[in-house]
C-alpha cells in the first residue's frame, strides 16, 4: 500500500473500525488484523519517501497508533501498565520491522525532529490544512497543513473531532499572529508599543466554541469518553498529544512572562513532543528577559519599581510613557485569554467529571478525565490564569481603570476548510 491509499484508508476504514470496536460490534483484535492485511504489509522503505511524504505517514500512522494502544489498554486486563505491548503483533513489511521502530525512523525522517509517537503537530498542525489570520481583510499569518485535500483526519470520522481539531489550530494561528508583532519586539532596538486586538480574536474563539450548542461543537461526554481516551500512552512514561504542546501559547507566555514557580521545568519536561525548531525557539525565549521587563528596564524602571510606587508617581509614569497603557492592555488580555480557556476546560472536563465523581460513576481507566494527558489538573490550570492576571504591569492596574476604548479592527481567520471563521476583536481593558 502507497502513501495515498494508506491516507484513504486512514480517513474511511480506521473511523469505521474505531466506531465498531467502540460500539462492541465488532472485536479490538479486528483492527490488528486488518492494519496486518491491508496496511502495514505494503508500508514503503522509508528511505524512498520525501520528507514531506514521511510527515503526511506520521499522521496517519500516528492514528493508527493511538487507536492500536486504546483499544488494547481498554480490552485488556493490566494493559494501562504496560501499554506498549499493544504493538507486539504489529510489523511492518517484508523486514518484518517492529512498528513503534518504523514510526521512530518515519519521525526522524521527516527532519523536523519530530517525536516517536503522535503529537500536537502531527494531529492538529499538519493534519488540518492552512489556517490563514486576516486582519483587515489583509493576511498577518498563515499556519500551513500538509495536506491539500481539505479534510481533516480524526480518530472516529465525526464532526466533533474535526471541529476540535480545527478550534485548536485556528487558536495557534491567532497566537502565531500575535506573536508575529511580538518576536521583533525582542530585538535590541525595538521600540516596544504593543497591540492586542489579535490576541483578543482568540478570547472570542474560545468563547464562541462554549457558547454553541454541542451539535456545533463538540459534547463533553464525546471529549471525555471518546476523543481523550485516545490520547492514552504508547509506552510508560510518554508524553501524549495535548493543548499544552501548543509552541506559540509557550512562546508567548516566555515573551510575555509568568511568574510561576517551576514553570521553565514544567515547559522543559515537554520538549521531547515537540518539534526540534520549537525547542529551539523556546529555549531562546527562556533565556532572555521578558518583553515587559525590557520595557520597564527602557524606561528607567527596576525590578521592583512598580509595585513600590504610589498611585501619583504610577500616574505620571504612565503620563510620561503612555506605552505602558498599551502594554498593561496587551497583558490584561493575555490573561483573559487564559481564563476563557480555563473556562473551555472547566465545562468540557472537569466540571462533569465533579458531577460524574459525585454521582459515583468515577473515572476513566485509561485516560483519566481529572487532569489533562500531559498531567495538568484544575488547580494548576487555576494558578496559570492567576499567575498571568498577576503580570508584570499589574501594580498599574489602580491607575489604568479599563483604559481608553479605541477602534478595534475585526481581525477573521479563515481556512482551507472551506470553514471561514469571522472573529470579532474585542476591546480590552
Ligand atoms: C474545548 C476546548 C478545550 C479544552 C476542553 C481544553 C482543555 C485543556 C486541558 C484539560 C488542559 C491541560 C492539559 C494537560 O494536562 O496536558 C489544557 C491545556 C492547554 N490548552 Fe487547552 N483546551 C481546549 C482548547 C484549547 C485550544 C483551542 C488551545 C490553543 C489555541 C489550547 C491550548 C492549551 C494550552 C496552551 C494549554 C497549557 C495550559 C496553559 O497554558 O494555560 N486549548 N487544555
């Protein structure tokens, strides 16, 4: 089987399987036996393959993967424990090899360093096709897929999942647009004035997606119960696929700053899911200073010299560097973005898994809907948004009573999906 036809049967047959055995109508061993026949067996050398190629196979090799480690933990006894036998009857072409191998050195292939199993990039950057970020009708970013087929791979062929999908990388290109103006702040001779409207794009997404009835969206109990459980491990100790692998959202908070203890530590820890570039990119932003303390440094203000100031010297700082009002702005809004976030998460996980704990229903086995894949619980999704409204422009708030409304454009982000989104930017403040 060619690349092309492994992708047909990735978006037709896998959904279909996945659903069966799902729905108990058919029996998990139908999926190995069936990837045996018609997959794995044809799998190209992928020593032949472009890397472009390889990337396309990683995704869909990466669906292969995710539904092979479910459907094994959830049908046998001790198999969250050791999740990666699941791919014991699994081989790949004539040489036979083992299949995690194969996609460890389609990954390495691809050249992007790209990780052994499924990942935010594999299932939402290259899966969805280009996102493109309008502003005033004028492209500001553009977020490309691999894929120029229009559609969008997911585990069980439904509208949730694809619409999941395409919420999470309209929401990385709204930030990659934001971080477009904020990167060249951080040369050494930028003069730093902000502008936030785009980021306030992403505050309405997110609350746009809550706001819709679920046949728009995607139902809680879908995202508990089915899309989640896909994310369960390979092998013990692996990093699946999660929002908080999101390359631009940590960009932006090193850009940005946050003061949380251990942050730099928890963002390390997830450098292995990420792409070789990103880590780069992001170790560079975690080394320099923030862009709000270079601002502070600009303008002759120390460390702790805000929140020593009383509220007349605040005033005439602010008088004297009016840029501060753009910047208090640009960090307010981060910090309600991260709250409709936490709002995203707190009615899609873990507000019904309270109800489902205090009905006496519990938890999933695999992938437990207490935390996020990655390990983030309420709590500490709570803290980010606190440790983001407590930003370092905040000792300025007494004075910056919601600030001046201005004319806000109406940045759109539109993609190939054929599902143009308009956004309304939102005044801050
Ligand atoms: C219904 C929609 C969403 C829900 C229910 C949701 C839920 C979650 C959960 C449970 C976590 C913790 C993850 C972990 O432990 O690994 C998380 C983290 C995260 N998600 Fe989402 N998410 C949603 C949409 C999005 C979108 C659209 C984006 C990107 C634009 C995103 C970006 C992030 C980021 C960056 C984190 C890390 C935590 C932070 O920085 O605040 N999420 N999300």
């Amino acid at each position: 089987m060619g690349p092309e036809q492994v992708g047909d049967w990735v978006l037709d047959e896998l959904p279909r399987l996945n659903q069966a055995i799902l729905h108990d109508h058919a029996p998990p061993d139908l999926l190995v036996t069936e990837l045996s026949e018609q997959v794995l067996d044809d799998l190209p050398d992928i020593t032949r393959l472009t890397p472009e190629q390889a990337q396309q196979l990683v995704v869909h090799l990466g669906f292969v993967g995710a539904s092979v480690a479910r459907h094994y933990q959830e049908h046998t006894p001790g198999g969250v424990t050791h999740p990666e036998r699941a791919f014991d009857p699994l081989v790949v072409g004539g040489d036979r090899l083992p299949f995690r191998g194969y996609f460890a050195a389609l990954a390495e292939h691809t050249g992007t360093g790209h990780y052994e199993r499924d990942s935010y990039s594999s299932l939402v950057r290259w899966n969805v096709g280009t996102i493109r970020v309008l502003l005033r009708g004028e492209p500001v970013a553009e977020l490309p897929g691999i894929f120029d087929d229009g559609r969008i791979r997911s585990y069980t062929g439904t509208g949730g999942e694809e619409r999941f999908f395409l919420l999470v990388k309209q929401g990385e290109a709204i930030e990659l647009a934001v971080n477009c103006l904020l990167l060249p702040l951080t040369f050494a001779d930028a003069d730093l004035i902000g502008e936030n409207a785009r980021l306030a794009a992403l505050r309405r997404l997110f609350i746009d997606f809550a706001a819709q009835p679920a046949e728009k969206t995607m139902a809680a109990e879908v995202f508990m119960d089915v899309f989640r459980q896909f994310a369960a491990h390979w092998t013990p100790g692996d990093i699946p696929p999660s929002g908080a692998l999101d390359p631009e959202a940590l960009k932006r908070d090193f850009l940005l700053g946050i003061d949380l203890p251990g942050y730099d530590q928890q963002a390390r820890r997830l450098f292995p899911a990420l792409l070789a570039s990103e880590r780069a990119e992001i170790a560079e932003l975690m080394s320099g200073p923030t862009l709000p303390r270079r601002l502070l440094a600009e303008i002759g203000a120390g460390d702790s010299a805000l929140s020593d100031l009383d509220d007349g010297d605040l005033r005439r700082l602010v008088a004297q560097h009016p840029a501060l009002v753009d910047w208090y702005r640009l960090l307010a809004m981060h910090a309600r973005v991260s709250g409709a976030h936490l709002m995203l998460s707190k009615k899609f996980l873990f507000k019904p898994q309270r109800q489902r704990d205090a009905a006496g229903i519990g938890d999933r086995l695999l992938v437990s809907n207490r935390a996020g894949t990655t390990g983030m619980t309420e709590t500490y999704l709570d803290r980010l948004t606190r440790a983001r409204q407590d930003h370092t422009l905040a000792p300025l708030r007494p004075v910056l009573i919601a600030g001046k409304p201005g004319s806000a454009p109406d940045p759109a982000i539109h993609s190939d999906q054929g599902t143009a989104v308009p956004v309304v930017a939102e005044l801050t403040g």
